[in-house]
C-alpha cells in the first residue's frame, strides 16, 4: 500500500507542481517547445499520483474501486517515458516543434491505456488483479508495455551520450549528465522490479520518475541547461555567419554546418574529428593558404585569448566554374570557467557586399560627374560674357595698336616729326599690349578653371595649391552669376598668410562654387546684396565660410541636409549640390560641412578641413624683403 510518507510527499510534489504552472503561465507567455514538453511531463507526472494518493484513503476490500484507481494511474505512467525520449531528441537534434514522426512513440502508451481500461474483456494486462504485490498475476501485455518503457528510457540515455562523445567538450558533458541521470533512476527501479527477488511497493516506480522530472525541470527552468539555448545559438550562429566551425582546444574539428560542408569542407577535406592540420595534406598547393590562414588565425587567438579577425578571398569550383568568394573570417575563443575549451570561426559572405559597395562607389562618381557637369552648365551662361569682355578689349587695343602703327609709318621721313614723337608713339603701343596681355591671362584663367572643372572626377589629381588660387578661380566661375543677381562677394582672410592645401583644387572650387551658388540664389529673393567668403583657422582646423542675408535654411530641409538630396530652391535645383559636396569633402579632404542659420536672417555653411594637410605660412616684411615662415 501507499505509505504515509510516500502521501506527504506526493502531495507536496503536486502542491509544488500547482504553483510552478501558475508562475509558468504568469512569466512565460511563449515558451520554448523544450518547456512545453516539461510541462507536459509534469502534468503526465501530477495524472499519476493523485490516483495513488486517493489509494492511501479509500477501502482497501473495495477491489473494483482499487483496479478504477489502478486504471487512472495508467495514463500518467505510460507517458512519461515517451516525453522523456522526446525532450532527449528535441535537445539533441535541436527541434523546435514537434516532429510528425515523433508522435508514433504516443502509440505504444495510448495501447496501453486502452489495454488497461478494458482489461475485464482480455485480461491482457492483468489476470488476477490484487492490492497486494505478490498476488498479482500479469497478462502476458506487461511484457510489451514494459519493454517499450525500457526502449524510451534507453534510447534518451543513448542519444544523451552520442551528443556527449560527439560534442566532447566539458560543458555538454554537464548537460548530459544532468539529462542522463534524471533517466537511470527510473531505469533501475524498472529493471530491480522486472529482474529483482525483492517485491517492490507500488509507489517505487512513481518515486523514481520524481527524480526524472525534478532533475529535467531543474535543468530547463533553474540552470538553463536543456532549454531552447542551443537551437537559438544555432539559429544565430546561421544569423550572423553564413558557414561557422567549432573546433575543440587542440584543434579537432567538433562542428560545422550545412553551408560550410558545401563550400569549404567538400573542398578542403575536412571532416568531424579530425586535426584542422591535416587537411593541408589533401589539399592543393593554391588551396593551402586558405588553411594556413586559418591556422595563423586559431593560433593568434590561442596566444592572445582575443577574437582575431581578418578577410579571406576563396576560390570554388562551383557548377563546372570557378568563382571567387571573400569572406570576413571571426575566430573567438570560448572560454569555460576561465578555461580555453575550443574555437568558434564565423565566416561572412561579403561577396555581394563588395559588389555592391563596388556598384555604390560607381554611382556614387556617375552622380558627381553629373554634379559637376551641372555646375558647368551654370557656368557656360556667364562664361561667353566672361570672354566677351576681355575679347572685345583685345580687339580694340589691336585697332589703337594698328592705327599707331599706320601713324609711325607714315611720319617716316617727315622733318616735322621729331624722335620724341616717334618714342611717345612706342610707349603707347606698349600701353595697348600690356593691355591686351592682361585679358590674354584673364581669358587664360578663365579656360583653366572651367578646363579644371570639366575634369573627370573619379581622378585623383593631389596637388598642393594655395588659397588665393582656389578663390580666384572660384570668383572666375562665379562672377557672371553675381553680376546677374545683383550680389557682391566679400572675401575676408589674412592677407600676412599663405596658406596652402594639398588635394584636388577643382574638388574645392566645385564645393565652393555649389555653396555661392545657394547663397546668390537666396540672396537674389531679397534683390541682391552682399556675400561673404570667409577663409581662417585654429590649432585643428582650416574653416572656409560662405555667409549671405537670405531666407536662411527651412527646419524641414535642415533636419535632412546633408543626409539626403534636398533641396528648397523648388524646380530651380535637384538636391545633388550638398549631397555631393558633403561627400567629396569628408572623401578627398577627411573633412566635414555643416549649415546654420543666421541671426537676422540668412545662413552660413562651413567647410572644416584638418590641418594635416594644410600649410600656413606667416608672410613677413624684412628691410622691404618679404620672407616666409611657416606656422
């Protein structure tokens, strides 16, 4: 019979049970399949021992009464080793559902159940039924639904050990112990009852599946160990690495998934348990750096205890072609109680991510070529007046230059015309060359900065130029354009320094250029005015200030500038001009832009370049002698 102490502890089990389902339904509202399946052996547990606590109370002579309750216990019993098995697979195979095969392992038991509950037909299960053990008499049944309880049970502690030999590291030892033991009790107490002498009392097997669900819930709910970490760590290792491999301390292949068996390991020949090492030796020639780098890697993370990280170019054999890979390989130690047990090498496909970045960088030109090219366009209005002037100067200074000489040559032998004559003749011929010179070099600097700018920009032309020339080229460009708009540029620098960068001068007149465009356009709105052109400098930085009086920079437009192409100009612009100015300051000058707003209205844009490739020389007057010093 059922002992007083068996009662009390069954009872407290099921009270324990009680409010661990309450707590589980409050703090786990998705639970992992793992806690679900724990939770369907608690519950399974709990079936069989309210009939067994109703046993202790009610009148042992009542034998109808007593085979009811036996009946009852029958569910709880014939399940739990089932969900045992199932809860081994799931870990091991890292399930997170059931699977459809795994439900023909519920066969056997709901037999059972059925066997049991019509027993008075076929006394299958039993054929003298008694409260007392020795005079039972088993059905020839007992065999079967013992048998598959045995194969349940064993077959949980087989796969338990299979994933502990294979994963042969301390940590997944832990676990499987934990799982194997919370199996042996119930094992043993099985095979004591089936092969023992000594009769057993009817609450043995009950007491030894307390140690199975106590241990299982412990592991799942207490130490984490048997619940759905490692199906999530597969899945995050999938996450973040297209091909992973784990290898042990020494070097031994422990693991690796599907997508590295298809590109590495069928290449390289490498296979669980064996030395990473030994590969080289079935490897080709071309095929071993891959190895030895990895090697080096391992190596480098062993010495230093660090993640070692590095890029990798591979080539695969794939569909009868050759095809180059780049991967970012990640080598990580994993460290047990400060114990190094093995490695973790993440490799990341950034092959579509270079030619994407590859793709990017050649939009990236196209779009500034076309930048250019429309600052150009703007240009080309006001240049054929730029070269009007200076032309028309030309030809007027050639005709006083011919009328001049036409004089001379026909003063030629005439008394009247004296040699000063002829000298003041000379001196004004030489007026109208100097003349005709200086719109030559005006005409010159005009075709240099527009010859500059319709360069191509994906070169990288590094000259060291001086401030004045990129302002004075930038004015060149922009001096039709404020003539037109009614607008006046100021430029304000130290005229004492000379001040010089190294780069690519037609990058900056384009930026330059972009940022008096904006300021002529918001200036015009208010019927011109005056625009600053600010060049000065700290002990870090060379700023360059374009300042005007116009409507200054709208919040919504402030929120994006910068970051994407916007613009406030309406149909009159394309967003394109900050955009790409901001991107060839920070690429070609490691510097950065920034826009505010004015007090009194207008806005300022600023252009911050580091000093490191900046020179500043201090220009000094010395008994009428300039000399230079630089800063």
């Amino acid at each position: 019979m059922v002992s007083d102490f068996s009662v009390i502890l069954f009872i407290v089990t099921l009270f324990a049970f009680v409010v661990f389902l309450i707590w589980s339904r409050k703090t786990q509202k998705k639970r992992a399949f793992l806690n679900g399946l724990f939770i369907a052996l608690a519950l399974s547990y709990s079936s069989w021992l309210i009939p067994l606590i109703a046993l202790r109370f009610v009148d042992t002579s009542n034998s109808s009464l007593m085979l009811l309750l036996d009946c009852a216990m029958q569910p709880g019993g014939a399940l739990c080793s089932p969900i045992y098995l199932c809860i081994a697979i799931s870990f091991v195979k890292g399930y997170d559902k059931m699977q459809s095969w795994m439900k023909l392992f519920f066969i056997p038991p709901i037999i059972t159940i059925i066997v049991a509950w019509t027993n008075e037909l076929h006394h299958l299960y039993y054929v003298e039924f008694s409260i007392v053990r020795s005079e039972i008499v088993f059905g020839p049944y007992i065999l079967i639904s013992g048998f598959f309880n045995y194969v349940f049970l064993v077959s949980g502690i087989v796969y338990m050990l299979w994933f502990g030999i294979k994963n042969n590291t301390s940590l997944y030892w832990r676990q499987c112990l934990v799982f194997i033991a919370s199996a042996l009790c119930p094992l043993l107490v099985s095979a004591v009852a089936t092969f023992g002498e000594k009769d057993l009392p009817i609450t043995a097997t009950p007491l030894s599946f307390l140690v199975t669900v106590v241990l299982n819930g412990i592991a799942i709910f207490k130490l984490h160990i048997l619940d759905i970490s490692p199906i999530a760590k597969q899945h995050i290792l999938n996450a973040i690495s297209d091909s992973y491999l784990v290898l042990s301390e020494t070097g031994i292949v422990v693991q690796f998934n599907n997508r590295f068996q298809e590109l590495f390991a069928k290449e390289y020949g490498i296979t669980e348990n064996i030395q990473l090492g030994e590969c080289l030796k079935n490897s080709e020639n071309s095929q071993k750096d891959v190895i030895y780098s990895l090697l080096a890697a391992v190596d480098s993370s062993r010495q230093g205890g660090t993640h070692v990280s590095y890029e990798q170019s591979v080539l695969f054999n794939l569909d009868n072609a050759q095809k180059k890979y780049y991967f970012v390989v990640e080598v990580s130690p994993l460290d047990l109680y400060g114990k190094l047990t093995g490695f973790v090498i993440l490799f990341k496909d950034i092959t579509q991510l270079r030619d994407s970045m590859k793709r990017l960088q050649a939009n990236q030109e196209r779009m500034m070529e076309q930048e250019r090219f429309a600052f150009l366009g703007q240009m080309i209005g006001g240049l054929a007046h730029n070269l009007k002037t200076p032309i028309m100067s030309i030809s007027g200074c050639v005709s006083a230059t011919e009328a001049l000489v036409e004089e001379c040559e026909s003063s030629i032998g005439d008394s009247d015309v004296t040699e000063s004559d002829f000298m003041e003749i000379y001196s004004e011929m030489r007026d109208w060359l100097s003349k005709v010179k200086e719109s030559t070099a005006y005409m010159s600097d005009i075709i240099t900065a527009i010859k500059g700018q319709a360069a191509n920009v994906s070169t990288d032309d590094k000259i060291t130029f001086t401030i004045d020339e990129m302002i004075k080229r930038s004015t060149l460009l922009m001096r039709h354009e404020l003539l037109n708009s009614g607008c006046s540029l100021k430029i304000d620098y130290n005229k004492n320094e000379e001040i010089s960068l190294r780069g690519d001068i037609n990058n900056l007149v384009q930026v330059i250029g972009n940022l008096l465009n904006n300021s002529i356009f918001a200036q015009k709105q208010k019927g011109g005015g005056e625009i600053e052109l600010k060049v000065c400098h700290d002990d870090e930085y060379l700023s360059i200030l374009v300042s005007d009086r116009g409507v200054g920079i709208p919040e919504n437009v402030r929120e994006k500038l910068f970051k994407s192409m916007i613009t406030s100009k309406g149909a009159h612009g394309t967003g394109l001009g900050l955009y790409i100015s901001n991107a060839v300051i920070k690429g070609k000058f490691n510097g950065e832009i920034w826009g505010e707003n004015r007090e009194g209205g207008g806005c300022t844009f600023g252009i911050k370049i580091p000093l490191d490739i900046v020179s500043i020389r201090t220009l000094a007057t010395v008994n009428g002698v300039l000399s230079h010093e630089e800063k």
